[in-house]
C-alpha cells in the first residue's frame, strides 16, 4: 500500500513586485484607509520581511515587518476579507513571528486602531500585551483614532535557527 501525501493548500512565501496587483486588491477590501502602492513598494525596496500567505495558488494575505536593531516591527498583516475568520491571519502572524526571532529580535512591536477588535483578540491571543498609545495616530471618518502600541517578547532562537526562510 502507498500513502498518498497530499500537498499543504496553504503556503507563505516571499512577496515580489508581481504580487502586487492581488495585494493592492486585498489591501482596498480590507482597509477603509489602505496603504498605497508605492508603500508596498518602498517596503520591497528597502528589504522589509515582505511575506504574502497563498491558499491553492491564490494570494489571500500579507504581512509586512521591519526588524533591526533587535526589535521587529509589525507594519501590516491583513487577510482578504473572504477568507477571514479562518486560521490564516494567525498562521501568517506564526511566520513572521519566527522570522523576526531568526533575525535576531528579541521585541516585536506594533500599532493598531483602538477600534479593531479582531486584529486585538488576535494578538493578544498571540501574546501581545499593551505598552502605550499613540494619539490621533490614524486618519479616521471623523478626526482621528489612537493607535495602541502592543509588544510581544520573543524566546531565544534555538541553536540553528528556526527554519525560516531569510528575505
Ligand atoms: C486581523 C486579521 C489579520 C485576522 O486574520 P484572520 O485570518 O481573520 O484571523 P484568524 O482566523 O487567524 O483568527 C485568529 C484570532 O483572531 C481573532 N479574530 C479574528 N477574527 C475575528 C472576528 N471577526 N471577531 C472576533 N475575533 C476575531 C480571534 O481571537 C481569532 O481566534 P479564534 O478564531 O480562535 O477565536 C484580519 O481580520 C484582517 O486582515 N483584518 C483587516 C486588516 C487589519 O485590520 N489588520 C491588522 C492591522 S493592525
């Protein structure tokens, strides 16, 4: 008898400037003030950890981060709206989290709106804990809307690093 092993559906990969059309799509679905296009470029450009998660071959999310100086910083995660709700936010989460030990983090920072329940019980949920607000840190429908900082401490890489592919 042969065991068939099926192929996991879902893989993350680096991003390439060919992506950007499908993340540009994500990105206007799922933010009422998305990044442009030429930020996802700048990121690619200066050599950001620029990671996009597909499912069967089709782009379903991103996640972008910055790390140096021992300190990560998380810039966008975000899940295409349809496909939300489903364990992939916090798979992509899971890999940039790894990669950001291989590199030599021991902090990974972020800010998100005060309003975003879901992005918040994910993180937290993932072992974020609040360290400080931002005021009027993001545009918003009427005025402006703080930002929450969150940070999450990570363990020491071990011996021979994680396994996750460099950018
Ligand atoms: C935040 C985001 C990335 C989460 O991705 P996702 O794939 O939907 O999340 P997951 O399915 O992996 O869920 C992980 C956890 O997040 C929380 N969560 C996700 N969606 C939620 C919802 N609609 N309501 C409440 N909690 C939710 C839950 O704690 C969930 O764990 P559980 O399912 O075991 O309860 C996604 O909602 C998104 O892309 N939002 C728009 C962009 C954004 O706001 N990004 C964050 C910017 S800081």
């Amino acid at each position: 008898m042969s065991a068939v092993l099926e192929q996991p559906a879902v893989r993350v990969r680096p991003m390439t400037e060919a992506d950007l059309v499908a993340v540009m799509a994500i990105e206007r679905a799922a933010y009422e003030f998305p990044w442009t296009e030429g930020i996802f470029r700048d990121c690619l450009r200066v050599g950001y950890c620029c990671w996009v998660l597909e499912e069967a071959g089709v782009l379903r999310g991103y996640g972008i981060m910055s790390v140096g100086g021992g300190e990560a910083h998380l810039l966008n995660l975000c899940i295409a709206p349809e496909v939300q709700r489903r364990g992939l936010g916090r798979r992509l989460l899971r890999h940039l989290l790894a990669l950001a030990r291989y590199h030599g983090a021991s902090t990974v920072l972020l800010e998100v709106r005060k309003s975003n329940r879901r992005a918040l019980r994910l993180y937290r949920g993932m072992g974020f804990r609040e360290i400080g607000l931002r005021r009027d840190y993001y545009p918003a429908a009427q005025g402006r809307e703080d930002a929450l900082v969150l940070a999450r401490r990570l363990a020491q890489a071990p011996v021979g690093g994680t396994g996750a592919a460099r950018t």
